[in-house]
C-alpha cells in the first residue's frame, strides 16, 4: 500500500484496520507512508522503524474500555519533496495495489498539488508497468463522492500529458477509484499529565502513541470480490465493509452523528457547556439531545427505523465517553456550512411528513441563529417554512430573555 498523509486518522483507521488483517492471516500487507507537506510525522516514523501504539478508549455496552495495541503495518515513510524519485518507484512495483489518501479537505482540491502528484505516481505506473494488476485509489478524506472526484482531478491533470490519450485509458482500465467513509473519533497523542503514566504501563516511550475511540469504522465503494481479492481487511462487518453503494452509511453517519453535532454546538455554547460529554450528561441538554435526535431527525432520514435507532444509541454512547474532550468550539467550525448541509434538508423532510414543524430542531436554529448572529434567510429552504420560521423566533425570544438553560425547560 501506499498512503498519502501521515496523520492520526490513518494511524488509528487504516494502519489499525492492515494491521488486524495482517495478524489474522487474511493479508500480508505493509504500508509506505508519503509526507506530502513540511508538517507531518515521517522522521518520527522512520525512528520508530513504522511502529506506534494505538490506544482505544472509551465506553462499549455502556461499560469502560481502555486498551493497547502495538500497530507494525507501517514500513517506512518518505517525504515527497526529497524522496519522490522513490514514491515512483514503489508505484510502479506489480505487488502495490492500493492507495490510500488523507490529505485534509483543504488538500483535496485540484490546485492544492495533491492531485498531480497522485497523477504523476500513476503515470510512474503506467510508463514502468502498463499490464500490471488493477489499483485501488481509496480517499478517505471526508467530502462526498470522494472517489469520482479525485477521479475527475486526476483526470484534468492527466490532459496535459505528452500521452494523455493512451494514459487516460489506462486510467480507465487499470485504475479503480473508489469513495470511502471513515468514522473514528481519533484525538492523538494523549494529553502531557497522562503520557508518563501510560509509558510506564506499556514499559517505553512512544512519540506516535495514538488515542481513538474504540468505535471504528470504514466504507469503502466499489466490487465486494474484486476489493477483497486485493486489499482483504474487512474481517468483520461492524468495522469494515465493502459495497457497491455505501449511501446508506454515509447518510446514516451525516444525519445522525454529524447533524446532532452540528444542531448541538450552538445552544450548549450558550449554556456555557465546554463539551460533547459535558452535554450529554447535562440535565436539560442531553435530554434535550436524545428527544431531538430519536424523535425528530431520525423520523426526518429514510434510513430504517431499527438500524438507525441502533446507530444513535451508539452515538450517543460515543458522545460519553469519559476520555474524550470534544470541544463545541471545534465542532462550531463552519457552521453556517453544516446547518445548510446536515440540517436543513432534515427539518424540512419532517415538516412535509408531519405536517408540523420540528421544535427541537426549531430551537437548535435559533440558538445557532443567536450564537452566530445571522439572519433566518440563512437556512435556506427551512426559512421558506412559515410554522418552522414561527417557532424558531419564539425559541429566539425566549433564549433572549431567559438564556439557553432557561429556554430548554420549555422544551
């Protein structure tokens, strides 16, 4: 394998999700990591001969989880600038068969220079080993359709090749782009209070040691046979799994795990609540959270019934756990972008179903309306809603004159 990105997420996701593989017999694969950017992990890497430590913590079936595991699936890293002559090489080798890439969203745009250097390691493969068995480009980064996309940029890039026809059908031919979902809760290197005690249970230093979730999961589109023939790591289906359509997970993850996020920042801000944990056991606010998001969005998806039930139980279990320090303010980062995103399209789904506009998601938007001091025309079709637009600017009045604790014991 080869992985562009040298972050935490792959560490915890993909490295993690190799490495339980290779253990179980199913691969026998090894990953080079390519440090695409002056900031990245790959010294420390190579330092550590690709070894790092991941530590899972957090809650399952309601009862407390800490664990450790020693991750070996990384072989080396190289850094691109001064090392691309062997990201080239590796390539072109006939045993290379998939590509990972997590390059920020901000990376994964056609002029950030990631997508010609992709192109650049593809055309390295087509010029040096043009019948060599099939790639797969899997991105993980978190933008729809992340697969065709990167297929498209490279694409673009590939026309200005001295052969851009007979590359571009080998693109065609040889090269399999597939979307991916990853859902991780991945915080990195612990904070500095806890590092010595846990370097003392484990008997060694570690400048990679990684903290995630023990939730982990990963989606990736494209042939169930022809992915699992190259690249068999979905042993089991609660952690990854492989369809020729992953809608279905990516809706259930954006409707209810990142749209409750996004409807929750806003209002626990306003009631002076630090972070996700804090608010789930918060009286009023997780309260307010599950009736939200059991009796308004869920109702709102097409997903069914029980397995989304299912899901946002667990998220809700994520949401608590004790060692993570989610922070609102984080969560709040292109806010504006997100409600029209998670939210929108679920407050009006539910008010066509029901005929009734959803006050819970009614308050979340006014708390976000107050919070970030924008106008209701920025909810785009919701404000088009009279009875949502009624309720929102009651719930507006009454986070005025009696705070968002206050206004919550209405609710």
């Amino acid at each position: 394998m080869l992985q562009f990105g040298t972050g935490m997420l792959l560490r915890a996701l993909c490295a993690a999700s190799v490495d339980a593989a290779n253990r179980a017999g199913a691969f026998r694969g090894r990953i080079v990591v390519v440090q695409s950017t002056p900031q990245g992990n790959a010294r420390a890497i190579n330092a550590q001969g690709g070894l790092f430590t991941l530590v899972e913590r957090g809650l399952q079936n309601g009862v407390p989880v800490e664990r450790t595991r020693l991750i070996g699936s990384i072989s080396r890293a190289l850094i691109a600038d001064t090392e691309w002559d062997a990201v080239r090489e590796i390539a072109a080798r006939p045993d290379l068969q998939v590509i990972v890439s997590n390059v920020t969203e901000a990376g994964f745009r056609l002029e950030s220079g990631f997508p010609a250097r992709l192109t650049d390691v593809l055309r390295a493969r087509f010029e040096r080993l043009p019948g060599g068995p099939p790639v797969f480009v899997i991105p993980t980064e978190l933008v729809p359709d992340n697969g065709p996309r990167l297929a498209a940029m490279v694409n673009d890039v590939a026309q200005g090749d001295s052969r851009s026809t007979a590359f571009r059908a080998w693109l065609a031919d040889r090269v399999r782009f597939c979307s991916s979902l990853v859902d991780r809760i991945t915080t990195g290197a612990p904070p500095a209070d806890q590092r010595p005690a846990l370097e003392a249970t484990l008997g060694y230093t570690d400048a990679l040691l990684t903290v995630a979730e023990p939730y982990s999961f990963w989606a990736i589109e494209g042939d169930p046979h022809q992915l699992r023939t190259a690249f068999p790591v979905d042993l089991t289906p609660e952690s990854v799994v492989f369809a020729p359509d992953i809608g279905f997970y990516e809706e259930r993850k954006l409707r209810l795990l990142n749209a409750t996020h996004t409807a929750m920042a806003p209002l626990a801000l306003l009631a002076g609540v630090r972070t996700v944990r804090e608010a789930v056991e918060h009286p009023r606010l997780g309260a307010f959270l599950r009736r939200m998001l059991f009796d308004e969005i869920i109702p709102a998806t097409d997903l069914p019934a029980g397995a989304a039930e299912q899901f946002a139980q667990s998220v809700v279990e994520r949401f608590r756990n004790p060692w993570l320090d989610h922070e609102w303010r984080v969560i709040l980062t292109n806010q504006e972008t997100k409600m029209r995103i998670r939210l929108v399209p679920l407050i009006v789904a539910f008010a066509q179903r029901r005929g009734r506009a959803p006050e819970g998601l009614a308050l979340a938007c006014a708390a976000h309306l107050a919070h970030l001091q924008v106008p209701v025309e920025s909810l785009a079709e919701a404000s088009r809603l009279p009875d949502f637009v009624a309720a929102t600017t009651r719930w507006m009045r009454l986070l005025e004159r009696e705070g968002a604790v206050g206004a919550l014991s209405h609710d």
